[in-house]
C-alpha cells in the first residue's frame, strides 16, 4: 500500500492512526520523542530539529509524511512564542524540504481552527481569510502557506487537516477539558472553566478523526480541510453532559478568561462531507467511551 511516516506518531492521535494504517497494509515508520507502543513499525526516536533525526524518519521511498508533531496548546503558546515557532514552523520547514529532497509525494498537516481567529458565530469554513489570535495559531497558519507552496512548486500532494477539539480513549495524561472532566469524576477537584462557560466548541472523536486521516491519504485529497464533527457544545452543556456519561457531580469553578481564547468555535463540514467523510461518534456517545476508559485506572 504504501511506506507512510507518521511524526508525533507516538501521542494520542497519532497511536490511533498507525493502528488504522497497520490494519490497511501500510509500511509505517513513526518519528517521535518517546517510543510507540506499536510493534511491526520501524521507529525512529528524537527531535526532528536534530537533523539526523529528520533524515532516519523521511528516507528515500516514502510515499508519504503525515505531520502531527507539534506545539499544541493554544494558551500555552503566549508564553512561549519563539519556542512555538521552532517546534511547529521550522520542524514543518524542515520535514518539508527533506520532502522534497527523497521525493515524497503526499504531505498531510494537523493543523487547527486557530489559523482564521475569531469569527464570531459564523461557521469557519475553508475559504476564509487566516487571522490567527496566538502564536499557536500564528504557526499553524504559516506552515499551511509552506504546504500550499510546496504543492504549487514541487508538487507534492499537500493537505491541512484544520481540526477542532480531539477526545477519545487514551487521553489520561492529556490536560485538555474533556480529561480534566473526567479527573474530576474520579475524585480529583474540581475543574476550572475560563470565563462564563457560554463559549462554544465542536469535538470530534479520536476515531473519526484517524478515519479521516486515512481517507485523505487514499483519496489524495489536497487543500485546507475542515475537520469537526459538526454540532458545537458550550462549555457549560459539555459539563452537563460529562455527568450524565459519568454519574458524577463534577464541581466547577469559574476564573477569568485568557486572552487568545475565541468565545466560538462552529465549523461547517460540507467539503468533508463532499469527500464522503460523515463524523460516527456524536458527543454523549464519545464520552460514555472515554469514562469507561478512565474508570480501568481508579
């Protein structure tokens, strides 16, 4: 089928997607700070900036990269914008040029919502102008300009999966809301909510989201793509529905917002959908998944 790379290959999303390309008959290579858990990969371990790292992951023969080694807090990275910049920009500069040194053919970004800023209420589509409001953003938006540049130069197949907020299994040392959640299920405080809790998100499982990835490297899908499941939450409905899934009270404290936060987040899926790509998890059901997976470590 194929000899794909898969960077951050190692973290939550990208364990899930090297099972699903294992199960198709992909050769997959996993490029990672920390070992995979899979075996049957050829593994490569270090930081991509180190250049022999960069040239033992992308080798002559690779069909295709799959990059999802990143800096991914979007608040995280105000703190820390130049350390942002050499993690997400110049690692995809990087990968990119060893691209098109070994002649790689398909380059598939994670990429995310923040690259167009606060739109308000409007659904974020794909057509949009790129106005991100933090470093993280700021990054991401600059590493799809390189793809589209390396498609129209080079020709290699360039795709940037703009997702929104990823839950599934195997998130118990992730420190986004959905875990701290279900922490707080099982007894570990409450959980901090920025602002009112009126601010909405869409989430989309782990599984779909491994699915779409998958889709995109068969169908050499290209372009910006919007990768959600759909349906926006508030914050506030999210914890509602946490202790419904979990049966807990889960306490709540408010504290003030964080700038760089967008109060929404609402996207439209109509080009995913286009391409035959319909979100199966929906959110009650996601969460009734990962509380049973929490539950295996009380």
């Amino acid at each position: 089928m194929g000899k794909i790379l898969v960077t951050g290959g190692a973290g939550f999303i990208g364990h899930a997607l090297v099972s699903r390309l294992i199960e198709e008959g992909f050769e997959v290579t996993v490029a990672d700070l920390k070992p995979s858990r899979h075996s049957g990969v050829q593994q490569v371990v270090g930081d991509l900036l180190d250049p022999h790292v960069l040239e033992s992951s992308v080798t002559p023969g690779t069909d295709a990269v799959i990059h999802l080694a990143a800096f991914t807090s979007v608040l995280k990275s105000l703190s820390r914008p130049y350390h942002v910049y050499e993690t997400n920009l110049k690692m995809t500069m990087d990968l990119l040029e060893r691209s098109r040194q070994v002649g790689v053919r398909q380059f598939l970004l994670a990429s995310s919502n923040a690259v167009v800023g606060n739109v308000g209420s409007v659904p974020i589509h794909e057509e949009m102008v790129l106005k991100p409001l933090t470093p993280y953003g700021a990054t991401k938006a600059a590493c799809e300009m390189l793809l589209t540049t390396y498609h129209h130069a080079y020709g290699i197949l360039g795709t940037s999966l703009r997702m929104t907020n990823v839950y599934g299994t195997g998130m118990m040392n992730k420190d986004s809301m959905i875990p701290r959640l279900m922490r707080s299920a099982l007894g570990q405080g409450p959980v901090h909510i920025y602002g009112n809790g009126e601010q909405v998100r869409d989430y989309i499982f782990l599984d779909d989201v491994a699915e779409t990835f998958l889709m995109v490297v068969k169908q050499g899908i290209t372009g910006p793509l919007t990768v959600g499941f759909g349906r926006s939450v508030s914050v506030n409905s999210l914890v509602n529905m946490a202790r419904q899934a979990t049966g807990a009270p889960i306490p709540i404290d408010y504290v003030d917002p964080k700038p760089g936060e967008m109060p929404a987040v609402i996207v439209d899926t109509a080009t995913l959908q286009s391409h035959g790509l319909k979100p199966q998890v929906d959110l009650p059901e996601g969460l009734k998944l990962v509380w049973e997976d929490f539950k295996q470590f009380v």
